[in-house]
C-alpha cells in the first residue's frame, strides 16, 4: 500500500509528440482515482509510466516515497490490468495468475493457496483449466484483474478495463471493481474515457486533455465547479451549451449580452459580484441541457426568456431532449416527457439563472 | 383437435423445364481444374514409372524390363553400407536442421527490436539464400583447402590446430553440414523473426510488470508461441536435408570412401554414375515413404502447437 507522488512528469515521444505535459497529482494511500479524457490526451501514457512500460521524459514519480523512474517494472510493485488483458495465451488460467508468483519462486503450495484465493474473489474457480482463447470477454477481464491482484501490488493500475465488455456485464463489473477496491484498500488508479465508469468507481477524479490535467476533485466538485470549458464539456451527458457573452451593464447592474445579441440575461448575486472583479470583455456562458426550462410560450411572469427555434426534437421516454436556434447557436434542453415539441416551432428558454457557468471568452478558464 | 397431415408435396418445388447450359459452361469445372491435373500427372506419372521400375532389373547397359518382384529392396537392405547409409542421411538432417534450429532461435531473438542495426542486418541475412547452393559449397570447398584455403589460417590465428575438412571422414560430415547450416540458418532466423514479429506486446509487456527475467519468459511465454514457427522451420528444414544432395556432391561426391553416401547419394551413384537404375530406386523411393510419414506427422503437430499457442487447449 503506498501513495503515488507524480512531481513535474513530462512524456515527449520520438518524433516530438507531448503526450504529457507538466503533471503534478499525488495519489493517495488506499484512494480509488480515474484518470479520465477523451482518446489521446496522456492518461494512458501516464498510467505505462507509472507501472515502468514507458520512460518517464522528465520529473519524478515516487510510489511510497521511493524513487522509481529508473527502477524496472518489475522493482515497482505495481500492477496493470491491461485493456486488452494481455493474457499469456498458452498458459491456464491458473498459470496465467500464477505467472508472477512463479517468475518471482514464490513456494508452490503458497501459489496454490493464493491464486485460489484471488480465483474465489473474482468467482473464477471453475475455469482455472482452461485456456484464454476459449472464455468471453467478462471471463478474460477478471483473469487480469487475478494476475493483478494476486501480486500483492502497491499500486493496482486499470486500463480502460471495462471497454470490451457489453453493457450488461460492464454494469455489473463497475460494482464489482468497486467493491474489491473497497475490500483490498489499495491505491488504485483507473484510466477511462468513459465519465459513467469514472464516477461510478472512484473517489476523485483527474481529468486530462492535450497531455494537460484540467482538473482534479470529487466527481461533484468537477461537475458543479468545473475549472475550465473543457472540464465543462466534458462532464455531464448532454454536454453543456456554451453561448457567445459579454457583459452589459442594465440599470446600473451587470448582466449579460449575446455577442450575437440575441438575448440577455440577469446574473445572480454571487456569479454578479464575480463577474465586477474581473474586467472582460469576451465571456462563454455554459449552462447544462437540465438547467433549461423550454416552453410553448413565454410565461410572462417577468422572467428572463430566450426565444428561439426549435431545431430537433426526440422523445427518449422519460424525457425529452430538445435542440434550438438561439441567434447563432444551438441550445441543447433536456425537456419534460409532458411536453412535446414540432421542428421550426418559436420555443422560449428560460434559464435557472444560479446554475450558469461563465468562462473566460480566451482562455476557457472558469471565472 | 384436427391435425393438418403435412406431405413431402407440400413443399415440392413446382417442376421446371430443365435447359441444356451451353457447352463451354458444362465444361467449365474441368478446364478450371485442367492445369492442376496437369501438374498431378507431371508429378504422379515420373513417380509411378520409378516405383514400376524398381520392380525391374532394368539397367541403361541391359534395358530388361522383366519383373522381378522386390528383390532390388531385398538387395538394398542387405547391403553393408545399407545400415550406415541409413544413419548419415539422418545424422545429417538431424544435426543441420538442429543447428540451424538454435543458431535460428538466437539470431531472431537478437534481430527482434527496433533498432536501426538489427534492420540492416535483418536485410543482409537473405544474401546466403541468393547465391546457388553449388556456387557456395565450391566456394566453401575453396576456403577450406588444407594448403591455399583460408579456413585454416584463421583456425590458427585463434590457437586452434588445422583441419583436414572434408577430405578425412572424421570431419566430413561436419564440414557438410557447416555449409548447410550457413546457408539455412538465415531461413530459420527470417522465419522464427517473423515470428516473434507477429506476436502481441501485451503480453510481453504484462510479462515485465510481472517480474518476470529474460529466460522465465522465453520458456513460459515465447516459446510455446513460437512452437508452430519453430515446426514450419523443422518440417522445411527436416524434409530437405533428408533428401540433400548438391552441398554433399559439390564438396565429395559422397566420400572420402562411402562417408557421405547418403540415400541421395547412393540413389545416384547407383542408377545415374553405375547406370543400374533398377538397383538405386529404391532408396529414393524409401526416402521419398519416409518424407512422406515424418511430414505428415509433423504438419498434424504443427496444428496442434498452433492452437496451442493461440491459447486453446
């Protein structure tokens, strides 16, 4: 059990590609963390460079206040569960989970004892003599969770774990994941693109783009105060909208303009005494498809309505999601399943003014 | 409850006018199949006339085509030299395919990364294959002159005493099957690198985060997957050197005396040089059943190692 430190971590590849830039995280002692970013943002090479497949360019990463960037993989203690399993094709699955015990002469009968004992905690007992290529996708995914639990390891790393299963099985396996973390208590870093796995799973969440970390917290903190547009947009199904901005002043108080003009809007105390402080002059408005309230009419009850156009309609059931034309922009609502809408209908938008997100129009950065 | 009885007319198809295809078509299968047979007969009918005539006594001085049962196997076999021919044509196939086997393994294993070198040298490896079989023994014969060869010279520099070659038996066979192994031990490499080429990295690299050292893996892992390249090299390797004949003749026809008197070698000499071609065939046509048995059986385990290294049971 140990906590892993990762101080300045640069990952440059042959030919120029930055694939990590500048990472500083620490994970700590026994906490769950997803790493999590859209393909080719660096979680994945920062997982290999943590575990000792890749070379760490520049920095230092510490597992348990040792530091490892020289150190082999094997000298590591970590293990990686890898996204294609990478399972030793002709070896039982027992040898599979064997295979380090052995590499390292662990006594035979202690072998015995401890792969029977990860196989009962995944429920794999029944398939210890069989070979790799003749199991499912569900199967292959607890054996390298097996070969990697049955290591003892420091650090216990995932790589998109869950991404070749189907979605009945990854539902299910998302719970069990969860649960032997809880069990074992080991620091245990998870990569995924998928934000569903990421909050069902862990504890804090590290969000990553460009070889960049945007952002790191709880998935509430990440969802309620994203620290930039990207974090934004990323996070939370619908994505956020986004509108052109900038700040208007009506009756002496400040509020907000489309750049297109299309509409404006009053801003809550809080987002009001923010937005004096700073002097810009081009604001990105987000605001999630849930915090729009979309309507047949304007209700005219002194609220602040955006006319707009409806684009799209479709009814998923229990609810609906709605695209309109607002100006220049489309505007994603998720609506109630008792109103419908017709494509071309005038709709009217109204804003839960206190859930509005403002970003800088330059640097995407959150006010 | 009424049951509907159901009756093969009921799903009778309605009977149709049958038209006559036009020629051209109904031949077709035949003429698509016709080079194929053509091949078979190239090969079948020269193999069947030498089985019929090693049922002969028939010789290019005395064309007696009287049969004469198996007496010419009787006769092989209760040669002398039938015993120890035997056992250089398999001394000779066991040990070149062997060396070249592990010489193979080890140059595949070095060429196997990504490095600038190890692409070049991956490249010069096919030179040995581009030149004749016979050019490279009568240069090797060349190099190993006891008196102007340059083998022995460089025997010497390193401290070792000169060798008489190919023209002692005690060294013969050695120095056959060197040629041998530097002609074919780049096949074996450029197979087994292919090999080792086509495997997955995910398990290798899971290797490494598993502790694993160099040789723990190489026994555990690669090995098992490389089984049915290591089988292509043997079944090729095997079936060739069995039946080797031109490193053997261009370097001593068979001798010093009868050292090297393969089957090949016999088969020759006997039917071709001593013109008793009744006498000779049935070495070759012993050889040719035995060929045939160990390919067989070593294309059936190929298939099994091949499942086996996909990871079936």
């Amino acid at each position: 059990m140990a906590e892993v430190r990762l101080d300045h971590i640069h990952k440059t590849y042959k030919g120029g590609v930055k694939a990590v830039v500048d990472l500083n995280l620490i994970i700590n002692d026994g906490e769950f963390l997803a790493l999590l970013g859209p393909s080719g943002c660096g979680k994945t090479s920062t997982l290999r460079m943590i575990v000792g497949l890749e070379e760490i360019t520049s920095g230092d990463l510490f597992i348990g206040n040792r530091r490892m960037n020289d150190l082999e993989p094997s000298e590591r203690n970590a293990a990686l569960a890898f996204e294609t399993y990478a399972l030793y094709p002709p070896l039982t699955v027992h040898d599979n989970i064997a295979f380090c015990l052995r590499a390292r002469q662990v006594p035979q009968a202690e072998i015995r004892r401890r792969v029977h004992e990860v196989a009962e905690m995944l429920e794999i007992t029944d398939i210890l003599g069989r070979k790799p290529a003749e199991l499912g996708g569900g199967q292959k995914q607890r054996i390298s969770l097996a070969r990697a639990l049955v290591r003892e390891p420091d650090v216990f790393l995932m790589d998109e774990p869950l991404s070749h299963l189907d979605a009945a099985l990854r539902a299910h396996m998302r719970v069990e994941l969860k649960r032997l973390q809880a069990r074992t208590g080991r620091t245990t870093v998870l990569v995924t693109h998928d934000q569903l796995e990421a909050v069902a799973m862990a504890e804090r969440v590290a969000v990553m783009n460009f070889g960049v970390l945007q952002q790191v917290g709880t998935f509430d903190e990440i969802y309620n105060h994203p620290a930039n547009e990207f974090v934004a947009g990323f996070i939370g199904e619908p994505p956020m909208n986004f509108l052109d901005c900038e700040p208007a002043s009506q009756n002496g108080e400040t509020s907000l303009r489309a750049s297109d003009g299309s509409f404006s809007v009053k801003l809550p105390g809080e987002l009001r005494s923010k937005l004096d402080k700073q002097t810009v002059s081009k604001l990105r408005l987000g605001i999630r498809p849930i915090d729009v309230i979309a309507s047949h009419q304007a209700s005219g009850n002194g609220v602040v309505e955006i006319a707009g156009q409806v684009y799209t309609y479709e009814s998923l059931g229990e609810e609906g999601q709605l695209a309109a034309h607002v100006g220049g922009s489309e505007v994603l609502v998720v609506t109630s399943p008792d109103v419908a809408f017709e494509r071309s209908q005038p709709v009217w938008l109204q804003l839960r003014t206190h859930r509005i997100h403002l970003f800088h129009g330059d640097t995407g950065a959150a006010l | 409850m009424a049951t509907k009885q159901v009756s093969a007319t009921d799903f009778a198809v309605p009977e149709q006018e049958t038209v006559k295809p036009p020629l051209l078509v109904r031949w077709r299968p035949f003429l698509i199949a016709l080079p194929a047979l053509v091949i078979l007969i190239g090969i079948l009918y020269p193999f069947v006339v030498g089985v019929a005539y090693s049922l002969t006594a028939y010789a290019f001085t005395r064309p007696n085509t009287d049969f004469v049962g198996l007496r010419q196997y009787q006769r092989m076999v209760e040669d002398s030299n039938f015993v120890y021919s035997t056992f250089i044509t398999l001394a000779y196939a066991v040990s070149a395919t062997g060396v070249q086997l592990v010489l193979g393994l080890i140059v595949a294993t070095l060429l196997n990364r990504d490095s600038r070198i190890a692409k070049v040298l991956q490249a010069t490896l096919i030179f040995p294959m581009m030149v004749a079989p016979v050019i490279s023994t009568l240069i090797w014969k060349m190099m190993m002159q006891p008196s102007v060869g340059i083998l022995n010279p460089m025997l010497n520099a390193v401290g070792l005493p000169s060798l008489q070659w190919a023209a002692v038996p005690e060294t013969a066979l050695f120095s056959v099957v060197l040629v041998d192994v530097w002609m074919y031990t780049p096949f074996a490499a450029l197979i087994l690198l292919a090999g080792l080429r086509s495997f997955p990295q995910g398990p290798f690299e899971a290797a490494r985060v598993d502790g694993a050292s160099f040789w723990f893996t190489f026994r555990n892992l690669t090995l098992p997957m490389l089984t049915p390249f290591i089988l292509i090299v043997v079944i090729f390797r095997f079936m060739d050197s069995l039946k080797m004949f031109d490193i053997i003749f261009a370097m001593t026809e068979g001798g010093p005396g009868s050292t090297l008197m393969t089957y090949q070698l016999t088969a020759y000499r006997t039917s071709i040089q001593f013109q008793k071609l009744a006498q000779g065939l049935p070495y070759a046509i012993v050889l040719y059943f035995v060929i045939y048995f160990v390919s067989q059986y070593l294309v059936k385990w190929w298939g099994r190692a091949q499942r086996r290294a996909a990871g079936y049971s």
